[in-house]
C-alpha cells in the first residue's frame, strides 16, 4: 500500500512538471529562432574612421615614421593597438609595403589602444615609447616588431614579457624598467588616442594614405593587394 501511495503521488507530481518542461523547451526554442545567425565582432574592428580627417594631428618629426626620406611621395598613418590581432595580421603587410615602393611610401604609427577590450593595450605603447626614448627610432621600431611577433594578442601578453622585449631588442633593462614604471609616457599615447577619436576611430588597425591634397583610408586589415591598389591609383 505504501509504495502504491508513493508512485500515485509521483504520477501527480510528473504532470505540472512535464507541463514547465515543456514551456522552458518551447521559449528556448522561441529564443533561438530570434539569435542573429552571425556573431558580432568587438567594437572597433576592423577599423574606420566616420568623423573628418582634416582634423588629423600633421605629421611630424615626432611621429614614428619608418622608411622616412627625401623621396617619399605617400604618407600612411596608422592607429593601431598592439593586442589587436587584426593589428598583428596587418603589420608584416605595411612593412612589405614600404619595402616595394622602394622609398616613395612612409609609414606612421599612432597609438590607439582599446582600453574596454583590450586593458594591456595602453602600457604596451607605453613601452613602445620607452624604446624610443633609450633606442631612437630604430628602437621604437625594433620594439614593435619583436611585440607582435610574440603577443597572442587579445590582451593575452603577459605585462613580464615587456621588460624581456627590451632586453631581446638590445635596450638598457635598468633604464627601461625605470622609464616605463614611472608612466611617463601615458600623455603621450593618450593624446594619439584623443588624435584618432578627433577623426572618428572606431577601431584598429585603421589607416590614412596621405598624397598631396588626398586622404583615402584603409579599413581594417585590409591585404596587401588591397592596399597597393590604392596607392596605385593615386600615383597615377
């Protein structure tokens, strides 16, 4: 009899349960209907620009420029951030750029670190700024190379790792270690930033091809291809 009283009581209990079952299966599956089929990628990436580029900071002695000469006819400034991995894929590609144009195309960059995703971003161009300081240049750049050749990228670099980037690239460990405990450089790298929001950076790598009077941007990590199109076309 007790048993008999025990599975009547779970018979009763079994369809109030089936019935809220079922009604969590059919929103779930109401929900899902509803989900975007493609997921968004992060705020900021790739790269754009909506504001208006004659409100870019002029380029100057100050700037990082590589392959700077006499010669050059195209200037392209890039705002990028040094855990952004579309920034990694993109660097190899400017670089391969100046080298093909043989003088006639210098690259700029500009510090532009994504701080709501990418919280690493900011002291890593501060380090960048460090190179500079102890290495000119040449340091800056050797700096930035070695960066992204080891960062996972998404803010995955271990902060230790910019204190060895400094030795691996030569530079006086004491003396970088010095400069880039003390912040000194956080002005700096915020008025890049401020440099990009001014023209409507939405993300990075985001990049100006400067000729003459023209402005034409790059968006994003755009190929090789892409960018020599561009180029091209201007030089025509």
């Amino acid at each position: 009899m007790e048993n008999t009283e025990i599975k009547e009581n779970s018979n009763k209990l079994s369809l109030p349960i089936a019935i809220v079952v079922a009604g969590v299966l059919i929103a779930g599956a109401i929900l899902i209907t509803k989900m975007p089929t493609t997921v968004q990628a992060p705020t900021g990436q790739p790269g754009t620009a909506s504001g208006d580029l004659k409100n870019l900071v002029p380029i100057s002695q100050k700037d990082h420029i590589f392959g700077a000469g006499p010669e050059n006819k195209i200037f392209i400034v890039e705002f990028s951030d040094t855990e952004c991995p579309f920034c990694k894929r993109f660097h190899p590609t400017m670089k391969k750029i100046v080298s093909d144009y043989n003088g006639q195309v210098a690259w700029v960059y500009r510090h532009f670190p994504l701080d709501s995703i990418h919280s690493r971003a900011r002291k890593e161009a501060q380090a960048t700024e460090c190179a500079t300081e102890l290495g000119g240049n040449d340091g800056f750049w050797k700096y930035l190379d070695r960066l992204y050749e080891i960062t996972p990228s998404n803010n995955q670099l271990d902060p230790a790792e910019l204190y060895n980037i400094a030795k691996d690239t030569g530079l006086d460990e004491t003396a970088f270690k010095t400069c880039l405990d003390s912040g000194k450089y956080a002005g700096l790298v915020e008025a890049q930033s401020k440099d990009g929001i001014s023209i409507g950076v939405t993300g990075t790598p985001m990049s100006i091809i400067i000729y003459k009077d023209k402005k034409v941007l790059i968006e994003g990590a755009e190929p090789y291809e892409a960018v020599k199109a561009k180029i091209d076309t201007l030089l025509k």
